[in-house]
C-alpha cells in the first residue's frame, strides 16, 4: 500500500528503431532524460486509468503532534481517500483528495468544499492529513485543476513525520 514513499521497481522493455527520434525530442523538450520522460508518461497512464487511492484523515496541527491522536484517528472510517498525482520531492507529494460515496469514489472540488463548509478546508493550514500507516502530511497548496476528466482538488504536501 502507498503510505509515504514508492518503492522502486525496474522495468526494461525495447521500443522499435522509428520511435527512439520521438522519443528523443519530447524527452528534449520536457529537459529530462528519455528514461525519465517515459516513467512519467507510465506513471501518469496507470494513475489516469487506476489510480491508487490512500485513506486518509484530517486532525488539527496539534493533535497531529500527539502520537495517540493519530493512532486514534485511524479506527475512524476514513473521510477522504487520496490518490498520488506527481512526486515533487522525496518529501513532497501532490494527491487528489476523492469521497467515498455510494456508487464508489467522487472528486471533491472546491466549489463542493466552500459549498459544504468542510473544517479542514476552510482552516488548511491549520490541519494536517494523516495517512493509512500514520504518515503525517502538512498541506502547503491546494488548487484545482483539470486533468482531461473534470475538475479536482489537487494538495500538494509535505511529510512531516513518516
């Protein structure tokens, strides 16, 4: 399950002659290496089609420093499920934050979060999420973007304790 960081697996596949050009220039143009650009374009292909979705709670900034508060959160059935979008760092993530509902997970947006008055979103700096496994994130910048499937609120997070 994905707590705080990936585990690395190597992958080695052979692409015919005519794409290593392409290949090339898109990986020129994106500034990283050939390799980088294709686990980017894996990672996001497997991400659009299945994305994995964390459970995840929010505690206040201080309760989030207790280690009981933590562990006590987690008996709660989650509230919010997260789904990795980019690495930014080793120690930076940016999720999409989902629900659960009855026909399975739904995107929140913020019009959907201003429009409920959720807690943690109208104080977000103020609350920390929490993790499956007890990882400790602190949201630094929610945006919403669009991705080709409609809205979402995207967090991006820096871990605070693993």
């Amino acid at each position: 399950m994905y707590d705080y960081c990936m585990e690395d697996l190597l992958v080695q596949f052979r692409i015919p002659r005519v794409y290593g050009p392409r290949l090339r220039v898109a990986a020129n143009v994106a500034g990283i290496s050939a390799t980088a650009w294709l686990r980017q374009v894996v990672m996001r292909r497997l991400d659009q089609e299945n994305p994995i979705a964390v459970r995840a709670w929010t505690l206040p900034e201080k309760a989030a420093n207790r280690h009981a508060s933590v562990r006590d959160v987690q008996r709660q059935l989650p509230k919010l499920f997260l789904a990795p979008v980019e690495q930014v760092s080793a120690t930076q993530r940016t999720f999409q934050v989902f629900r659960k509902e009855e026909g399975g997970m739904r995107r929140w947006t913020v019009s959907e979060l201003r429009a409920h008055d959720v807690d943690w979103f109208a104080d977000l700096p103020g609350y920390r999420f929490v993790l499956a496994g007890g990882s400790v994130w602190r949201p630094v910048v929610p945006m919403e973007m669009d991705r080709g499937d409609g809205p979402a609120l995207e967090v991006t997070m820096q871990l605070e304790k693993p």
